[in-house]
C-alpha cells in the first residue's frame, strides 16, 4: 500500500524530494526505489525527522515498535500521523504517539493498488482543518475518500473494504 500511496503522490505531481520512506528490509526499500529516485533509509526516526506527515503503512502487528521509533521525531516536528493499519484504534496511537499528535486513522482497500480504490478516514481531536485537508489529499492519490465521524464504524469499512472488492470481482 506505501508504494500505490507514493506512487499515487507522484502522479499528482508532489516532487519526489519531498517523499522519504523507511523499511527495515532492504529488499522492500529497493522495490520502492523503482518507483522513484526516493530518499530511503533502513531507520524509522532518520526517515521521519524534519516531517510534516507520516504514514504509518505497516502491519497492525508492528505498529507498537513503528510507533515507538518515531514518536520523538513527530513530537519534536508537530506531524500528523497517518496510520492504515487495520484495527489499531485511534486511543490506542495516542497512546503510542503521545497525547496531542495529530492522527488520522483510514482504512483504504486493494483496489487502491491501482488508484481506483475507496478510503475511509477518521481523525482526532488534535487535526485540524489544514491537517485534514492533507490527509484526505494523501489518500486522495489512490482513490475516493470519505471522513467518518464515528471511529467505531471503522471496523464496519475495514470488513467492507477487505472482502467487497472480492464479491464484485467474483461476480
């Protein structure tokens, strides 16, 4: 999903210097280097340093380690934090982030690989306005968006966006 967000983020014509990503494989970090002449680095914090948003793409699994990696760097930078990972509540990031870092949980779904996909967003109290607008803009690059303002019916959308694109496929 980082590649179709970075890839997405391109096509719109954000400058590929304005893009770091961060993976601890290196193979990971080389298929994304194919997309673009990306500045890429093995170390969360280094990649993030200096940011004004982070997405989060990882596996619900990982996410305390990733969270923990930069949540100096996105103190010290006021970033937003952008999480796609499944499942992972919105107190739970402030817990990992810190209270007050502006975050935005969405769930995008497959077809996003092609750009064609659908995401549902809902942020909390510490976005504003701007930082919304960016969020949305983000995932904008790889399809339509929708803000929900109840965090509970996140669960509704990732059970929808991870099986309906089957069933219309199937069918």
């Amino acid at each position: 999903m980082a590649a179709s967000i970075i890839g997405g983020l391109l096509e719109q014509g954000l400058p590929v210097e304005n893009i770091r990503a961060s993976d601890p494989s290196q193979d990971a970090l080389e298929r994304l280097k194919n997309i673009a002449p990306l500045a890429i680095d093995r170390d969360n914090r280094h990649a993030v340093e200096g940011a004004d948003v982070v997405v989060l793409a990882v596996k619900p699994q990982v996410m305390s380690a990733a969270a923990a990696s930069v949540r100096e760097p996105l103190a010290a930078s006021g970033a937003m934090a952008v999480s796609i990972a499944a499942g992972i509540t919105l107190e739970s990031l402030e817990r990992e982030l810190g209270a007050g870092t502006p975050i935005v949980r969405c769930m995008p779904n497959t077809p996003a690989l092609l750009r064609e996909g659908a995401a549902a967003l809902h942020a909390n109290a510490a976005c504003g306005p701007a930082q919304r607008e960016i969020a949305e803009a983000v995932l904008g690059a790889v399809g339509t968006v929708c803000w929900v303002e109840d965090e509970r019916l996140m669960d509704v959308v990732t059970a929808v966006s991870g099986s309906g694109p089957a069933y219309v496929f199937l069918l």
